[in-house]
C-alpha cells in the first residue's frame, strides 16, 4: 500500500479518504486538517467494533501481506491487529535502533524468554528487533513457555548474558534459583517489557542475577504500535516519546483538552504516523500517565502512573472491565443490581486481580458463586488460567461487598471501576 508521508496532515487525509470508522468519526469536520488536537479522541469500544473480522470499517484496504496479532484488548471479542509488511519492518527497525540504548554489547548471548504462538507477537517481535539492532548478539529463542527448571539448564549450558522476558518470568527463575540456593552471576542485563516490574520483583531479580542491571526494553503495544522508548537517563517506568514515528498525548481526563505542563496526570492516547492500513488516530492505549520534561523537549520524557479504567493489567494480561462486569453480571442472574470494582494488587513477586462485588449475595450461596464467576472468566480468557497454573500471578479472588462500600473517587463521587494498588509502590 503506498505510503503518503508521515505527517498528521497526510495521515488524516488518508484515513478520512479509505476508512469507513474515520470518516464518520470526523464527519462535519473541516476538510482539511493540519491538527491532531481539531480531532475528537478514539472510543476504544467503538474502535474495536469497527475492527470486525467480517464487514471490517476500520482497515483502509484488504490484507495482503505483514502479520496479524492477536490484540492485548479490554473485551471478551475476538480482536486484531496487522500490520502491512512494509509497517511491520518499520516498526521493528525503528524499535531496533532504541534498542541499542539499553546496553546490550556486541557479542551478548540474549535469551529470549517472551512468549510465541496464538497470535501473540512479544516473542516473534523481540526476535526480529534484536535481529536488526546495530548491536550484534547471539539470540537464544528459548520462549516463557519453557518449564523454569529447563530454562536455567540452558541459561547455563550456552552462557547467557541477557534476559529478556516478562517481569512474571523473571520472577518465577529468580525464586527457583533461590529454593536451590543459586545464582546466575554471568547474567549482566535484564531487559523486561509488557508490564511494569515492581520493587520486590527488582530486589528478587538482583539476588538471582547479581551483576544485571534491569532496564526496560521499549514500551510497544499490538494495537497501538510504539508507544516510547528508555534510555540510559530514564527511570523505572519512564519513557520517552518517539518523534517523528508517533505522537503520544496525555489529556485531561474530564475535558479531553492535551495537558501541556509536566506534573499533571492524565489519560495517555497515541498517533501512529507509520501505520496506514490499521490507522491508529488519538487512540487510548489503556495508562495513566504525566509529563516529566517540559513541553518542546525533544523525544519527551514522561511517566507512567498505572492504567485507566477501561482495563486492568494483571501481569502482562488485559481484562476488560467491561467484560469482567458481563461476566459478574451473568454468574448472578438473581441478585438484583450488581457493582464491580477492580482492584490490582501485588504481593510476594506475583500480580495478582480482585473482582470487588457489591449485590444481596446470601453469605451460604457465596463461595459456589465465586467459583462460578472464577471459571466463567478463565473461559473468557484463558491465558488467566494459564498465568495461574504457572504460578505468575496470583488466583483470580472475589471479594464482596454491600452496595455503597465500594471506593468512589473523592472529587467527583463516581465509582472507581480500576483500582491500581502497585502504582504507589513503584
């Protein structure tokens, strides 16, 4: 598919000319639109019911090369995302040459511990990536799958220099190496990305591999594409913005207005000004962010203070609050009008998900409907039971509630429907 340019200008023009969703979306809009900011802001729901595997109004031509993902998205649906070939290796070389910032060293022995198959792209991503870096590595494509007690056979046997996983896989090597009274010492980089790590999992890491300094390996998403990248200067969950291939925005959460000044927390959206057969205009990628560099600094340095309320994050899992609700809903068809709160939490190296329920539950009917509602979101979304079973997070917990004791927020008395207990603690 040709490539317009990469300016907003271009972008909106092509999206407004090829895709059903954005031209009713900006309907009634001046013609020509040279600002980002002259846009309304993507509902995620009405996006992602657009984004249809049949009667698709969102894509701005047919599927003919690149990949298609599986979407880290907030609902029960089957969602994607694809890139054209030619946006799937920009996205990666652009990725790639972040990537060199991290300190990985030529010759670094890099063991792959994402996750591969179903559609999920981390470990197929980090392959290609470190494949294009300037900084020329031994790649070691070992995957999360790998049973942890394999993994640190191998990590021995090939000398691995650099670990490149899931906070929750860390996490699960480093407490295996200290039931075994062990450490890793030639492992000299963590590099960690699809969830934040927090400070017991850093100290648990540091004991396991004692010379390895940890660092994020970029802030990227399926949906959304770059978000921002770490260099040697940032700190734990801060990122800097990528110029010239995205434009990411932190809004005002009550009016949608762009908050300009560091300090101020606010809903973070994203522009892809690379990706034309998925546009992806003012989308909200899901966290709550501010502003650390004032506004003109090049390549923005800003922070990262947990999600929105659309989802909660459990390890590197989204669960929709929408879909968590339907689920609550349909596991108590007698109970009346029901409320639901989320609470993320993390205890002992491991995230873990509280569903906060407040309907006239009988205390003895309790426990069979906690059950209930347990395994009908394991069957929404396996991946849960899976994380589970691996010990990388905690069991899913129902707590409840009488109606009117769930958490509002003090301003404005609406119901907090995303509780992030891990953001003070990071």
């Amino acid at each position: 598919m040709a490539h317009p340019g990469k300016t907003a200008a271009a972008l909106i023009a092509f999206a407004r000319k090829r895709s059903p969703f954005y031209r009713q979306l900006y309907r009634g809009l001046p013609q020509k639109i040279d600002s980002l900011v002259s846009l309304p802001a993507v509902r995620q729901e009405n996006f992602w019911r657009a984004n249809s595997y049949r009667g698709n109004r969102l894509l701005t031509g047919p599927i003919r090369d690149g990949i298609l993902l599986r979407s880290g998205g907030t609902t029960g649906k089957p969602k994607f995302s694809v890139f054209s070939r030619d946006e799937w290796n920009e996205f990666s070389a652009y990725f790639a040459r972040k990537l060199a910032l991290s300190g990985l060293r030529n010759g670094d022995r890099v063991a792959n511990l994402f996750y591969s198959g179903a559609l999920y792209g981390s470990f197929l991503f980090t392959h290609k990536v470190l494949e294009e870096c300037p900084v020329r590595t031994l790649q070691l494509p070992i995957t999360g799958t790998t049973p942890p007690p394999d993994t640190i056979s191998l990590l021995k046997e090939h000398e691995a220099s650099v670990l490149a996983g899931l906070p929750s896989t860390i996490s699960a090597l480093a407490g295996l190496l200290k039931t075994r009274g062990l450490c890793l010492p030639k492992i000299r980089l963590i590099l960690f990305a699809g969830e934040p790590m927090q400070p017991d999992q850093r100290l648990q890491a540091h004991a396991a591999f004692p010379k390895a300094r940890i660092r994020s390996i970029g802030y990227a998403s399926n949906d959304a594409g770059m978000l921002g990248y770490a260099d040697p200067g940032c700190g734990p969950n801060e990122f800097r913005s990528c110029d010239g291939h995205s434009v990411y925005e932190i809004l005002d959460e009550k009016t949608g207005d762009p908050l300009a000044e560091p300090g101020r927390e606010g809903l973070a959206f994203v522009t892809s000004l690379t990706r034309r057969l998925m546009p992806i205009i003012r989308y909200p990628v899901g966290d709550r962010a501010m502003w650390i560099e004032p506004k003109g600094a090049s390549n923005r340095k800003y922070r990262l203070l947990g999600r929105s309320e659309d989802s909660a994050r459990v390890a590197s899992l989204s669960v929709g609050f929408d879909e968590a609700f339907k689920t609550v809903r349909e596991s108590l068809p007698r109970s009346g009008p029901i409320q639901l709160q989320m609470v993320m939490e993390h205890r002992g190296g491991k995230d873990g998900l509280a569903l906060r329920v407040a309907a006239r539950v009988p205390p003895k009917e309790r426990k069979p409907l906690e059950r209930r509602i347990v395994q009908a979101l394991h069957i929404r979304q396996p991946m849960l039971r899976r994380f589970v079973g691996e010990d990388k997070i905690h069991p899913l917990r129902v707590e409840w509630r009488a109606p009117g004791e769930l958490e509002t927020n003090p301003r404005t008395g609406k119901l907090r429907r995303i509780i992030d207990l891990r953001a003070s603690k990071t």
